[in-house]
C-alpha cells in the first residue's frame, strides 16, 4: 500500500513538472520545434535549433553570385524560398523583344533606325537584379560576356554606342535591319543608401529624356517600383512602352493606359511556401505536406507553379509574363492563390509565433504586395507573425530587434544584402 501511494505521489510530482514546463513554453504537441498552443516562446528548443526560411534575398556572395551553402544548411530545418530567377529574367527579355517586333511600326519613334532604350537596375549586388539585366541584353542582343557570363554593370551613358559594359545588338524585322544600344543605365540608389530606389529613378528618366529624349524607345526597369516611377513622370505622355517586374497592382492597372508588361513571380505561391516551410517544420511533417503532396485540408501546389532543388535546399515559384493580352487577370496581387486557400485545423497545428523581416518597409513589391499576401497565409496556417520593417540601407536597423529570439518558435529572414546571413544566425547561436 505505501508502494502504491508512493508510485502515485511521484506521478503527481512528474506531472507537475511537465506542466510547469509548458507554462514556460514547451515542446509541441504535434511533435515539431515549436512551442505551446498560446504561441509562448520555446524554452525546450534552442534558438539554433528551430526552423528558419530566407525569402526573397538568398544567401549567396554579392560579387559572384556562389550560394553560400553554410547559410541555407543552418540546421535540418533551414530553407531558402524566392522564384527562379534565371527563368524570370529570360522571360522578361523575351517579353520586350516580342513587344518591340509586333511594334515595330511605332517603336522608333525618331525613325533613326535604332531602338534605344534605357534600362533601371536595382542592386548591382543582388542576384535578382543581376539576372534581369543580364536576361534584357541576352534577349536584345546588347550583352557582352565578362569571366563566363554577361556583363551586369550599369553603363552610365550610352548614347554614341561605345560603352565597354555592352554592345550594340542588331533585330531583323519585316526584311529591315535594326540597331538595338542601350542608351543607358545605373544601379537606382539614393544619397541614404538605398537600393531599388523609385524616387531615383523617376529623377534618372528626368535626366536622360532632357538629355536624349527622342532616342529612347523603351524603357526597362529590374522592378515595378522603379518602372512606374518612370512611367508616370515621363514615358506614359510621350507613350513609351515601359517594362517592370513583380505585376504589383499599379503596374498591372497601368498596362491598360501604355505600361507595356511586367512579370508575375507568383508572390502568392511565394508567401505561401515563406509560412509554409515553417509550418511543417514546427508540426514535425513531413516538408512537402500542402506543397507538392496535399494535406488534410486539401492545400496543394503543382510542379506549373514552384520547383524545388534539393541541393539548395530552395524553393523556387516560376514566373509568368503579364501583358495587355492576359493582365485582367493580374489585378488583384495580394489574392491568396485558392489552390492553397485552405485553413488548417488548429487542434493539428497549434498557434506558434514567428518573427519575421521586410529588408525594406518602402520597397513596393514588399510592402504592397508580399506582406499583405503574408498577413493572409498566417491566419490560414495558424501562425501568429511579427512583422519588422527595416530601412533598406543596413543589417543592423534589423538585427537590433532580434534582441530576444527564445520567445519564437520560428523565423523568416528578408536580408538587406544577400552577404549578410551570418548577421542572423550569430544571434540564433547565443
């Protein structure tokens, strides 16, 4: 008899214990990294142990593009997600070269018999703008190869074609040979630092249209923000056809008044697999449950919309052009995409809290676009998110709010520059 109330009193101790662990935030009940279902933070879990996704800016060397692999391996349950790069930057250069030859009629405007145009860039470091300058002079012929690949440096000014960072292409159209010479082009960064700056762009169009404004035919941007702000100040009334990047609400409005395209990169499937990834991990599922393999709320993705490299451990959504033929059905860009629409039941997976980065809480597609998409995932996964805004310009105007990462059970990372990783882990590592 003692035996047994022995036994029990001993039970009731271990089972004030664990209880008591809970209250600080223990483990999971679905069995993943996370914590309990108030989203409290995790004291069972180690702040390098716990799952982490870096979205939009992956982490790779700015000079050459080489990922940096210790980054996207930080632990088992590290991921990158963004949307091909490569394959979106060819296809927005295909997109202007397929405008220019169905236009031809009235693209050179000055009948010179060359298509001028000029080109914004919008981080000479990051890896996606890298790419989109790269895709518009493969696509028109004007890049030249620099240590295996093309040149993606700004040229300044261009007008008498002699810039070493490029070269004059040439187009056949109709039976007519015609010149292609980027006019010019320069990385859009404010006096503060700031990349993919639109107040600057808007201000370079100022300058290059009072400068030569007859010979530009096209204007391209590495991204909608910057592209818009070159539409509305000079391109849209002297009609000249203006191609972006991201399909943000204005920009996809604007093709209907002479915005000549953009490109979607699937921010919805994008925001989704940022939370997604997340999701699984603190669960304790397997990674592609409500990817590529549905759930039990039926959430499911197809392999038309997103790849993933296993080698990268990147998740990638595929872009799709958006133009005056199809852009009606590009209006609303912070719809949640309805083949993952579904929400998950709470009883299976539990609140738990993530804390989460904008690089830049001005940048256009970011701030009008991604986030809301966010702020919609969130709700439908169960994730209770804090969202910090950064000032585009430094690490640390970040990183000074990570002061107390053990009260999340997860994290999502927006760097400002794609060097930077190692800014984030080191206080994981604390």
């Amino acid at each position: 008899m003692k035996k047994k109330i022995l036994g029990i009193t001993m039970a009731m101790v271990l089972g004030l214990s664990l209880v008591a662990c809970g209250s600080e935030g223990g483990g999971s009940s679905s069995g993943g990294s996370g914590t309990t279902a108030d989203g409290g933070g995790s004291s069972t879990v180690a702040n390098k142990d716990k799952p982490l996704v870096w979205f939009n800016r992956q982490p790779s060397n700015s000079s050459t593009g080489e990922l940096d692999k210790a980054a996207l391996s930080y632990n088992k349950d590290t991921y990158y997600v963004g949307f091909d790069a490569n394959q979106g930057a060819e296809l927005q250069g295909t997109m202007v070269k397929d405008y220019i030859e169905k236009n031809i009629d009235k693209i050179d405007r000055n009948g010179d018999g060359v298509i001028g145009y000029v080109l914004a860039i919008g981080d000479i470091g990051h890896n996606d703008s890298i790419a989109r300058t790269r895709g518009v002079r493969k696509a028109l012929g004007t890049g030249i190869d620099k240590d295996g690949d093309i040149n993606s440096e700004p040229v300044g000014t261009n007008v008498d074609g002699k810039a070493s960072a490029v070269k004059d292409g040439t187009m056949e159209i109709g039976g007519k040979k015609y010149v292609v010479r980027e006019l010019a082009s320069q990385e859009m960064k404010n006096s503060a630092g700031a990349t993919w700056d639109a107040a600057t762009a808007g201000n370079a169009i100022g300058t290059w249209s009072s400068s030569f404004g007859k010979e530009i035919d096209v204007v391209v941007s590495n991204n909608d923000g910057m592209g818009m702000s070159m539409f509305n100040a000079w391109s849209k009334d002297n009609k000249v056809p203006t191609f972006g990047y991201d399909a943000n609400n204005d920009a996809v409005a604007a093709i209907a008044e002479g915005y000549g395209g953009t490109i979607s990169q699937h921010a919805d499937v994008q925001a989704y697999l940022t939370l997604r990834v997340l999701r699984n991990a603190l669960d304790g599922v397997d990674i592609d449950t409500g990817i590529g393999t549905a759930d039990d709320a039926g959430n499911v993705l197809t392999k038309e919309v997103y790849t993933y490299k296993e080698d990268e451990r990147s998740y990638y959504a595929l872009n799709v052009a958006v133009t005056a033929e199809n852009y009606q059905d590009f209006t609303d860009s912070t719809k949640v995409y309805e083949p993952v629409s579904k929400q998950l039941d709470k009883g299976k997976s539990a609140s738990r809290k993530v804390w989460l980065n904008i690089y830049n809480s001005s940048d256009n597609f970011l701030s009008s676009t991604y986030q809301p998409l966010l702020q919609k995932y969130d709700d439908l996964l169960n994730l209770e998110v804090d969202y910090i805004g950064g000032d585009g310009q430094t690490e640390s105007n970040i990183t000074n709010r990570l002061g107390n990462p053990g009260q999340y059970d997860a994290f999502a990372i927006n760097m400002v520059k794609t060097d930077n990783a190692a800014s984030y882990t080191a206080l994981l590592n604390q």
